[in-house]
C-alpha cells in the first residue's frame, strides 16, 4: 500500500479539521496516510512515497529552515505542492507578479525600511499592515483614521524581525461579504468557503492562526474568473500545484480582488463541501501513479 506523509506542526497535530477527512478519504483509495511534523528530526520523510504539506502553519518565524527541510525532503522523495512553489509563495510578494500579469489585486504598498514605511502609510486612510512573510494572519492589524502612530509602530516591529511590509487600504465592504475563498485541485476548481472579515474588531492576537467563522458558499461567475485567472498563470509557470486557494475581497465596487493566493499550508475547509476530500485524495493517488 503506497504511503503519504502529512507535513504538520507540533502545535498543529490534532487541530487540523481537514486533515481526518484527508486521511479517510485517502484510505478510501488504498493510501495509507499519517501526520508528522515537519521540524521533527526523528522522521524518515524518505520512506513515504509521497509528503504532502498542510498544517505545517508555524513556518513563518523561520521561514529559511522550513524551505531548507523542504529541498532536503524533495531530495529523496515527492513533495506536495514542490519546494520551488513553497519558495515562491511563501512571501507575499508574489502577488506583484501577478498584478504585473494583469489579475485583479488588492492595491499594496510595499516597505522595506521606515522611509518607505511612512510613505505607504500616508497612502490609504484605514489600512491594515502585515508583513510579507506570515501564516495564519499573524502580526496582521487593521488601523483606521487618527491611528497612524499605532500603525507605524506596528509596521517598524515587523520590520525589526526582518520582514517587508505591506500596507493595503482596508476595504469597507468586508465588514458585510467577507472573503471568498476557492480551493482548485489539480488546477480545477474543487469549491468555495466563506470567511467572515477578521479586521472589523480588535487587532489579531499573538496566536498560531487566527480564529475564523467559515460557511459554505457558491462562488459567482465573476469570482471564478478571476481564480481561473490565477490558476492559467500558475500553470504558465510550471505544472499545476497539488491544491491552490485563492482568497478573494469585494473591492470599493464589489468586483473581486485576490487577497492571497495560497500554494503552501492552507486550511482547504474540506467540510464545506461532502466531495472535496475525495477529490484531494483522488489527486495525491494519481500522482503516486
């Protein structure tokens, strides 16, 4: 029977929701499945057939050591989505590639010292600042009006962890839509899942990921426009990824714009929708074919 190691965490194991479902469906193809976390020495990533990462949600704080596990794993054997889209994804400054290649992106300024700071700030009146390299909308934080001395404190601490920052104007019709994700498996689109706006309140904590209220949802036509947009310039780019989720926002006139496009430790919300962990596992067992 083929073998599939989940990349996880320490303090992800048992926490993910997707990933009994994953397991039983993988089983369900004759794929026996576990999880291991990926920062465990003790771990014999080689004698899996395949490793696919999901909960590995604690990479960000050291983002060089799990890209360095990555390329030892795809050493010796398949890795799930590959080390080079890790790599890629794994900084948020992939999404100027894709406003550069025409796709619909939540305007962001970009700093990488305090001069730049002050200027990307001076851009938008609400704006929420985050760094470039994060997980689980960690050190994320929404500043509105008359809050700009906050706002720059937050962006100078992300700094001095050695982060780029990016600035976006908080977009008001959040507060009502939320966000839109779509999951794609294999570059086709599996389903989509509701998220409420997480901003609209107080500032996120310090936590391993921030808590979310997630729905069920039917993408619109012009919604899955522009996922497909993302998932044509991925496969432009290399072979289509195990599993892609694009998070989508209304902008000021309701049109989708990507948020984050998410290649490397997403929560796919596999229980929005009965086949989609069949789908997932159809996918890895083909690939192990």
């Amino acid at each position: 029977m083929p073998t599939v190691l989940l990349a996880s965490c320490a303090e992800a194991l048992g926490r993910d929701d997707d990933e009994p479902l994953l397991r039983a469906a993988l089983a369900a193809e004759g794929v026996s499945a576990a999880a291991a976390d990926w920062a465990d020495p003790g771990v014999d990533w080689a004698a899996a057939d395949a490793v696919v990462v999901r909960s590995t949600w604690d990479y960000a704080p050291r983002r060089a050591e799990f890209l360095a596990w990555a390329r030892r794993v795809e050493a010796v054997t398949r890795l799930l989505n590959p080390a080079e889209v890790l790599a890629w994804n794994t900084d948020k400054r992939y999404l100027v590639e894709l406003a550069d290649a025409g796709v619909p992106v939540v305007p962001t300024a970009w700093a990488g010292d305090e001069a730049d700071l002050d200027a990307c700030l001076a851009a938008w009146p609400d704006v929420v600042v985050k760094p470039a390299v994060s997980a689980g909308a960690r050190d994320t934080a929404r500043f509105r009006p008359g809050e700009a001395a906050a706002a720059r404190a937050h962006g100078v601490a992300v700094l001095a962890s050695g982060r780029a920052v990016m600035v976006q104007p908080y977009l008001g019709r959040l507060d009502d839509e939320g966000e839109t994700g779509l999951v794609h498996v294999d570059g086709a689109f599996s389903h989509a899942f509701g998220k409420a706006a997480l901003l609209a309140g107080d500032p996120l904590g310090p936590g391993l990921y921030a808590e979310e209220r997630i729905t069920a949802r039917t993408a619109r036509p012009a919604q899955r426009a522009v996922g497909d947009a993302v998932l044509a310039w991925l496969a432009r780019t290399g072979p289509a990824p195990l599993y892609a989720r694009v998070d989508l926002v209304p902008g000021p006139d309701g049109a989708p714009q990507v948020l984050e496009v998410e290649l490397t430790e997403p929560s796919l919300f596999l229980t929005t929708a009965p086949e989609a962990a069949g789908r997932l596992a159809r996918a890895v067992a083909a690939r192990l074919r």
